[in-house]
C-alpha cells in the first residue's frame, strides 16, 4: 500500500489533464452502434468452418434473436426519444435522430447478411449432410400428398382468416408473429370485394414440421409458412389468390411501471405483460416477392417510416430454424460434449459445509459444475441445524433445481427469504410463477427496492455450530440457473469467511427492510461504493505509473459505456499504465487513439461459451487486488442497480482467476476481435504463431476434453452428462491425458506471460487444502 509520503509526492506530480478533452464525443463509440458490432461477431462464428455445422446454425439464430431484441428494446426506446422531441446527446455526441440514421444502414446490412449467410452457406451445406428444408416447387407427388394431409388435418382448422372491409379492419397483430396478407380476385358468397385478406399463423403450431415421404436417408423438413403457402386457396374457395407474402412486425416490448403509484409490483406486472404482444410497431419484415403497393400498405396500417421496412429472403424469423438443432441426433456436428469438474474437496467430503470450513471454493463455470451451488441449498434444507436461507434470484430457468430446494427448505420449517426480481427482462412471467410457487410453500418473498433491479447474486445460509452461529455464503458473477451454468463462463465463489458473512447480512437486510447504508468490510455494492471504489482503484495505478512503477489493469465484463470509468481509463492510459479490457459485446471506449489511449488495448472474445464473467484485476504496486462481480461497467449497473463485487483475497484462488479467466484470453488469436481507434472490430489472426483458442485451452486443461479422445457412447449421451437429477450427487474424475495437457499449458503460458507482461499465477487447478488454524489467521 502507498504510504502517506508518497501518495503526497504523487498527488503533486500527477500531470493535470483537462476532463473538457477526455469529454470529446469522437473519444467515444455509440453504445448502439456498438451493440450491432457484437450482433456482426456473433454472425461471423455461423460462417466460421471451424465451427460445427449444427453449432453454425445456432449461431445464426442467435443473431437474429439478438437482433429482434435491439429493436424490441433499444430501437423503440430511441424512436419514443424522437417522438417526444428529444435532442440531447450521450457521450459521443449522436441526436436520437442521427443514431436511427446509422442504425437504419447497419441494420439493414446486417439483415442482408443473415439471408446470405443462411441460403447461400447453411443450407446447401446441411443439405450436404443430409439435412433438407424443402421448398415449395422442388416437393415430390409424395411429399405433396403427406403435406396436403397435414394442412387439412392439423393447420386448417386453427387458421382464422381476416378479409379486410369496413366490418373487418386490420387485425392485431402479435409481436414477431407469423402472418400472410394475402390479394384475392372475385366476390365471395356476400358479394363482397375487398381483395385484400390477413391471415395470423398461431404461435400453437410447430414452424418447423419433420417431413414425411422423404428418400428415407436423412433428415427433411419443411416450414409451416411454406405449407400454409401453397394451400392459401383452401381457405378462401371460389376465389383467385393473387398474391401471398409472409410479414412480421416486431414492436416495443420494454415494460414501464410506474413503481411508487403501484402497492402491488407483482399484480401490476401481471396486466402489463399481455401488452408486450401488442406495443408500438418498430420494424417490418416482409418477404422478398413482397411488391412496393402492399408494403407500403403495410408500412401505414402500422406507421412506420420507409427505412423501417426489411425485406427478407426467406423466412420471416430466423430463429426459426434453430429447431433443427433438437430435432436432428448428429453429435459429429455439434461441439463435443464434456464433463464438469467438481472440486476435490467437495467429492472427498459429503458434507459442505465441513468442507467450507476447510476454506473456501472458487467454481469456474461451466468448467466447474453448478451442483455444488444446488447441494448446498439442498444440504441447508435437510439440515436441522440450519435456521434461515436467504437468495436472490434473477433469471432462474422454468424448472429449477434451485427452486425446488428452496420449497423443500420452506417446507422443513426453515426461514426462507427470496428476493426475486420480477422486472428481469423477458423472464417477467417465469419469474412471477416462481414467486408464487414460493409464497405457496411458506417462504417470503420480496421484489426487491423500488426504482432499483435487485441483480446481484448472493445466496446466505445461517447455521446452529455449537453455541455459534455460522454464515455459509454463495457469490456470483452469473444467475442461478443450472442451464445457462454450461453454456456461460462465470465465476462462484463460496465461503463461511466472517466478514463476508457480515456484509451479505446487511445487503439482505437493505433488499427487505428499512435504514440507512451499513459499512461494508469486504464486499463493494452499486449503487453506493463500487462506482467510486472502481475510480479510485483505476486512478491509484495511474499514481503508480506516474512514480515510475509498474502499473497494469485488466477488467473483463459483458458491456462498458460509463463515460466517468472511461475518462479514468483515459487518464491511466495517458501516464503510462498497460490496459487490457476484455469486453463481449458493448464498448464505447475507443483504444489506441494517439496521446489519449495509446496503453489500452479492447478485445472480445465470441466462441461456443458465452463469456460472462466480470473480473477486476488492479497490479497495486505488487500488491494485486482481484474483484469478480455481478455489475458491467454499464451506467445502470452502478446506480440504478444492486449489485455486489467481492474480492478474492486468497492468493491461490486469485492466481487461479488469473491462470483461468483471464490470461488465455489475452493469447487467444483465434476467436478474439481486437477493437480499433476506428470503432471496428478485426478478427485476431494466429500468422505464424501457434493458434490459441482460450475456451478450447480451457476445456482441454480443466476438463480433458480434446479432438482426439472422443467416445462415440459418450457423444450419445450428451444430455445425461450435462443432467443433474434433483436428488442425485455428482462424483467426477478427471479425464486421462490431462495432466500431459496442463504441463503443455504451462509451458505456453510462461511464454506468453513474458510477452504480455500479464501477473504471474501459480499452479491452481485444485483449492488449497487449508486446516482451520490457518483459515482462522487469514480470516483474523
């Protein structure tokens, strides 16, 4: 730590840099923007041939839906500013009105891309593997036959069609519905002749239909759009069917609730809910074929502009197609399954809470199993010693292990407290099931604090040992939902450590009751320290460099706009302190402009995990300070939130943060995009380096999991691997050939620490076996 001294002679040396020039709008990226740019990576791995088929086409999905949510969300937000006449800017100086204008192009290529993506890479190339979506035209008398079966028996009779006159206007259409405006010739039996008729496709019906009558060889399908397609006839006989085209609107599904007029939060969420379906209309996708006069039709039935409207070269959702993905049984083309560690201790030791006292546990997921997490709740509600639990929870998943325990606790007469956060974006409804399902089994339940999203992730157990009582404490950067669990990298952390205990008390104590805020002893919180806690650390590595002395940040998080951080990045950068920001998506920090950022360096990583983890590392003179939290460096994250940042003060585990989460992907010169003073990601190329990919290092170090060594019994049985049944335990061994790879590792971490500079961990990949003596002292 700085001594009084030389915090003084530091201060006076500082250089004192204007915060009028860290403020210029070209310092900084629009966040908006930036968010298409992650939209662009993510569609970059469906056409990566390294990337299993299946997997590519998941990929695609995944940026389609990604794309519907921008516009569900951020597009009809900016669109309400424009209606309402706003003009101010954000940092980097874009009107409401100048930032559509950009999103319009970005969008509109973007969208292009997906279709080509889609018809001209994805799908001959499963048909290649024997896995067709049959068009309308190319079907076989069989295949017709079977098709036409199927619309009369199982579509037909739920088809409500709408011919439009003034006793039938424009029905409602549901957000990203699947709907046909259809023109027709000829009077009907009333002798009417409109011409023009809506047909809305309930969402009941499965979009993608396995097909019958295909070669036997591999899998068909065909898309209920096309079946419904080519029998538009039969739903309005006696007349000609001039034209037929697929649309969909997607519209604003962000819900307002005005929190401090309602004395209900649930009950108000509950009537807002069947809004979402029916918000203003922000976007139109119509099909390719669709001509000029109906799309204008279209465009001012909904009042949309003419840059709103996306023709599409295919199917109206993309998402869609995903379904392939479940329906298709061919492991060779999806990532190899792997098996989850569970850390020594808690297989040698049934009980966890004995194994806690023994020291405390770092889970890096989904490298790590989640079960320990589910088994501590389930140990605490079998246990009678244990006398109250309390968690958050934020996105849990429709069946949770987790919720189960939680029931089972209240149930066995424990005192059980949830904060559930009903306003989780999109998991509203699932999550106001989970509250009720709670409160039915005698647990209170609260929503957390008006004007604020409870996010953080804390789970408290409180036990009866001898005449004491013990906090047992779960941290996370990530929720509590055993699925996303395999398919995020986060980081768990789980200690009995006394302070700890203390300050999630007190967070607790603040998300139920009433007072003022308690001193924390270990734990940071938004939105009260960790904003000024994360400033103040930034800006002591600056004095560091400015003393001549070694000075080095890394952050990895999902997202970063605060432009407060980002002027004290600024400033750290400009006297010499070496940065590297591993952000996923958002970024409005703008990296390597000359005398301004010159020390920083972005990158993101988009692979088979998504990467979630939020980790701070602070070099302090030698003195390294590590934090893993649940907040972004995002401005609702530090004050309109609850969240927690912990530290991880053990050496050992610290090293192991390092060695895990954030050394391998500062080498990765395979799935990393390095962010430019431009604005613009390019991907990260090996050249005549070795190719390093972080997430396979990691799957091969921690999980021996490697090419080479796959089991075709085991491919079969994906799922069970990944399945944890709610009363089942989880011993797992370390797959043979792992210790080869991890001394491989090791090697070509030396390496490249030597090039980067990166802080020098110790060999983790197991938790120190700690006596209680020891623990004792360390916690004292």
């Amino acid at each position: 730590m700085l001594g009084p001294e030389l915090r003084l002679d530091i201060l006076f040396t500082m250089p004192q840099l204007s915060s009028s020039d860290l403020r210029d709008p070209s310092l900084y990226i629009n966040r908006e923007l930036s968010s298409l740019e992650f939209n662009a990576r993510v569609l970059e791995q469906a056409k990566d041939p390294t990337v299993p088929l299946l997997e590519r086409l998941r990929f695609l999905s995944i940026s389609s839906t990604n794309l519907d949510e921008f516009f569900e969300i951020r597009v009809s937000g900016l669109k309400q500013q424009i209606a309402h006449g706003a003009t101010a800017t954000d940092a980097d100086g874009l009107s409401p009105q100048q930032t559509m204008e950009r999103i319009g192009e970005g969008a509109h290529g973007l969208v292009t891309e997906q279709y080509r993506v889609l018809n001209e890479v994805l799908l001959p190339e499963l048909e290649r593997q024997h896995i067709k979506i049959w068009r309308r035209g190319v079907w076989t008398p069989r295949q017709q036959k079977w098709i036409r079966r199927f619309f009369l028996s199982e579509v037909l009779p739920v088809l409500t069609p709408v011919g439009l006159d003034p006793a039938h206007p424009f029905p409602r259409v549901l957000n990203k519905s699947l709907n046909f405006i259809v023109s027709l010739q000829g009077q009907d039996a009333f002798g009417r002749t409109s011409g023009i008729a809506v047909v809305q496709v309930p969402r009941s019906l499965p979009r993608l239909i396995p097909l019958k009558g295909g070669d036997g060889v591999g899998h068909d399908f065909v898309l209920l759009s096309s079946i419904v397609h080519a029998h538009i006839g039969e739903i309005f006989p006696g007349l000609e069917v001039t034209g037929c085209y697929q649309f969909r609107v997607t519209r604003n599904s962000d819900l307002w609730v005005d929190e401090e007029e309602t004395d209900d939060l649930m009950r108000t969420l509950k009537g807002e809910l069947t809004s979402r379906n029916f918000g203003e209309t922000v976007r139109l996708e119509v099909a390719k074929s669709c001509p000029d006069e109906m799309a204008q039709y279209l465009l001012s039935t909904f009042d949309l502009e003419p840059g709103d409207l996306y023709r599409v070269d295919g199917i109206v959702n993309l998402h869609r197609v995903a379904a392939i993905y479940d329906m298709v049984p061919r492991p060779d083309l999806k990532y190899a399954p792997f098996m989850p560690r569970v850390p020594r201790r808690i297989e040698e030791r049934s009980d966890l809470f004995e194994a806690l006292r023994k020291g405390d546990v770092l889970l890096h997921h989904p490298y790590d199993s989640f079960t320990p997490v589910v088994e501590l709740v389930r140990q605490a509600a079998a246990d009678p010693a244990v006398l109250a639990i309390k968690q958050t929870l934020y996105r849990t998943g429709a069946d949770s292990p987790m919720v189960d325990a939680l029931i089972e606790a209240a149930r066995a007469g424990k005192e059980v407290t949830v904060v559930v956060e009903l306003r989780a974006r999109f998991d509203e409804a699932a999550n106001i099931n989970l509250a009720t399902r709670l409160q039915a089994a005698g647990a209170s339940v609260v929503y957390g604090i008006v004007g604020y999203k409870a996010h953080t992730k804390m789970l408290l157990v409180v036990r009866r040992e001898g005449h004491r009582l013990r906090r047992y404490v779960h941290l996370g950067t990530g929720n509590y939902h055993s699925k996303t669990s395999r398919a995020y990298t986060d980081i768990g952390f789980l200690t009995c450590d006394r302070s700890i205990g203390d300050d999630v008390h007190k967070l607790f104590n603040q998300l139920t009751g009433l007072g003022k805020v308690g001193r924390m002893k270990r734990v940071l919180q938004s939105p009260f320290t960790l904003h000024k806690a994360l400033l103040g650390a930034i800006d002591r590595e600056a004095k560091f460099a400015v003393a001549g002395r070694p000075a080095r940040i890394i952050a990895k998080m999902n997202s970063l706009t605060e432009p407060r951080i980002i002027q004290a990045l600024y400033r750290a950068s400009q006297v010499g302190v070496q940065i590297d920001l591993i952000v996923r998506g958002i970024c409005c920090l703008r990296p390597g402009v000359p005398g301004i950022s010159e020390g920083i360096r972005v990158r993101s990583i988009v692979g088979r995990f998504l990467e979630h983890s939020r980790i701070f590392y602070f070099r302090n003179d030698g003195d390294e300070q590590l934090f893993c939290a649940s907040a972004d460096w995002m401005q609702r994250n530090f004050f309109w939130r609850v969240e927690t940042c912990f530290p991880i003060d053990d050496q050992r585990l610290r090293q192991r943060v390092v060695s895990e989460c954030l050394e391998p992907y500062l080498v990765d010169n395979v799935q990393a995009w390095l962010l430019g003073p431009d604005g613009k990601y390019r991907r990260a190329r090996p050249g005549k380096e070795k190719a390093r990919i972080a997430q396979e290092l990691l799957l091969e170090r921690l999980c021996g999991l490697t090419h080479v060594e796959l089991d075709p019994d085991r491919l079969k049985k994906a799922d069970l691997l990944l399945e944890v049944g709610p009363r089942e335990r989880v011993v797992l061994e370390p797959t043979l050939g792992k210790g080869e790879l991890e001394r491989a590792a090791s090697r070509r971490k030396v390496n490249d620490r030597k090039r980067l500079g990166t802080p020098t961990p110790i060999e983790a990949d197991r938790e120190a076996e700690h006596d209680d003596e020891a623990q004792e002292q360390r916690r004292a």
